[in-house]
C-alpha cells in the first residue's frame, strides 16, 4: 500500500495510509418533527455540513410544510448543497463540496475581502447618506456566512482525518488558529451589518445625524476599519511588528468616543428611536475594534 510519511513539530514520524478514493461517504438520516420549526431545521442542517456529512436525508412523519420546505431550500443554497431526491416527507441532500480542493487561506482571504468590503461600504454611506450602498452590504452578509461555513468544515474535517490535514498541509494548530479567526472575521460582517442597518433605517425615517456625532462616528470607523484589515493581513502574513498598533487603535476610539459620551440631547438626537440608533452604530464599531484586538 502506499503510505504517507508526516514529520510533527517535535520531530517524530507518523506514518498514515494513502487517501483512497473508495472512502466511505458519511450520510446521515435526519426525522423532522410535523410542527418542527425552521429555525430548528435550519440548526439541524448546518450542523450536519458542518460535521463533515456528505448525504443527508430528510424525513417528515406527514409532509414537509411549505414554511419548511422554503427554510431548508434557501440553506442549503448558502451551504454548497443540493436537493437530489424529493417527496412530500423525504428530501435527500448531497454536499457539493471536496475539501481536498480547498485552499484554506485563499478563502479566508475572500471572506477578508467581502467584510473589508462591506465595512468600507458602511463608511462611506454614513459620509454619502446613500441608501443604495447600504443594501448592497446587508446583502453581503450571507455571503461571509457561507465562506465561514465551508472554512469551518474544511478544518474540523482536516482535524479528524489527518490524511486530509496532510493534503491541505495544515497542522492542528493551524486549524485552531484559523477557526478562530475565521469567526472573527464572520462576527466583524456582522457587526458591520448591524450599522447599515441602523443606518438604513434612519435614512428612511429620514432622520440625519448631527454633524459632529457623524464626524466622530466616522472618524472612529475609519480607524477600527483600517485595523480590522491590518489585523487580518498581519495575521495572514505571519508578521507580529505592527499588532501593537492595531491593539492601542482601541483606545484613540475610546477617546473620540469620550467626546460624545453623554451623547448631546438636541436637534434631531432628542428622539429615542434616532438616538437608539446613534448608540447601536457606536457600539458595534467599539465591538469591531474588540474582535480586531482580538485578531
């Protein structure tokens, strides 16, 4: 048989059996309950893909509701999957993905680059007061979502099958250390939808945000955007010199922030939903900086 000689960080050899192609394809069978809700359902499918199940089979006591069937069919479109086989109580899935031909760092970089995309996006439209923009990068999230996922499965099924970590080249620690920086980057998409949203919604309940809260707001984005990326690229790089810099950004923020810290009651900001939403950007780009420090 052929064999594949691995040497470890402490300089032992493991010797591991050759990939076959004749492996054995993980299925799973899943019963969905009549009333079952679709966030459940959802919950049950990603953690499915997640654990490395190439076949999935649904199975309903009566029939999938069209509620249910809708919820199961737009996620498995943002997990690489696709219905093979359906019936009224039955729906058989199958994974389109081949960790073998995934590179690791070139879709954490992707997923990098669509959130960097998102967040300088986001500035932009607090600067613009463009509708336009904001929906495009609440449209965005999905996609770091499915980025993150496939990520995800890649590394836990490299972690328990160390002829797949051997072909991807990744050690166990590196599958800790991407795991933890891709969800990372997935909670900074989020936070970063969070403030279009806001920002969205006072668009169109046509409030403005007064001068020099937006001056302050977008002074403190810019800056936690310009870490974020930073922090990523320092990361994937390998290159530790320029963190300090990107952990001490936390605190030139928290000192704009003292400047707008009670926030002034006038004009515009003496409404609640107005300031609500003055507070939720403010504290999602404080959030941002906190995961990059992180990173």
């Amino acid at each position: 048989d052929t064999v594949v000689v691995r040497v470890q960080q402490d300089g032992s050899l493991v010797v591991l059996p050759a990939s076959k192609a004749e492996d054995k394809v993980k299925k799973i069978h899943l019963e969905i309950g009549v009333d079952e809700d679709n966030e459940s359902i959802v919950r049950k499918l990603i953690g499915t893909y997640l654990d490395g199940y190439t076949l999935i089979t649904l199975k309903s006591d009566k029939i999938f509701t069209a509620s249910q069937q809708k919820a199961i069919r737009d996620i498995i479109r943002r997990l690489y999957m696709m219905v093979i086989e359906s019936e009224s109580n039955r729906i058989d899935l199958e994974t389109l993905v081949d960790e073998t031909k995934v590179s690791v760092p070139s879709c954490v970089e992707r997923m990098h680059m669509m959130t960097y995309s998102m967040f300088r996006d986001t500035i932009q439209a607090i600067r613009d007061r463009d509708e336009s923009l904001v929906l495009s990068v609440v449209s965005l999230e999905e996609d770091v979502d499915q980025m993150m996922y496939l990520v995800v499965r890649t590394l836990r099924s490299a972690v328990s099958n160390p002829v797949l970590s051997n072909q991807l080249d990744l050690t166990p620690l590196d599958c800790l250390d991407y795991q933890t920086l891709v969800h990372r980057i997935e909670r900074v998409a989020d936070h970063v939808t969070n403030i279009a949203s806001s920002i969205l919604a006072l668009y169109r309940a046509e409030k403005i945000i007064p001068d020099k809260l937006q001056r302050v707001l977008s002074d403190a984005a810019d800056i936690a955007f310009y870490s974020y990326d930073h922090a990523v690229h320092c990361f994937l790089r390998m290159d530790v010199g320029p963190t300090n810099e990107v952990i001490d950004a936390q605190d030139i923020i928290r000192d704009l922030y003292s400047e707008i810290t009670p926030l002034p009651i006038h004009g515009d900001t003496n409404d609640v939903s107005t300031l609500t939403h003055i507070v939720t950007i403010r504290e999602n780009i404080m959030r941002i900086s906190n995961l990059t420090a992180d990173i």
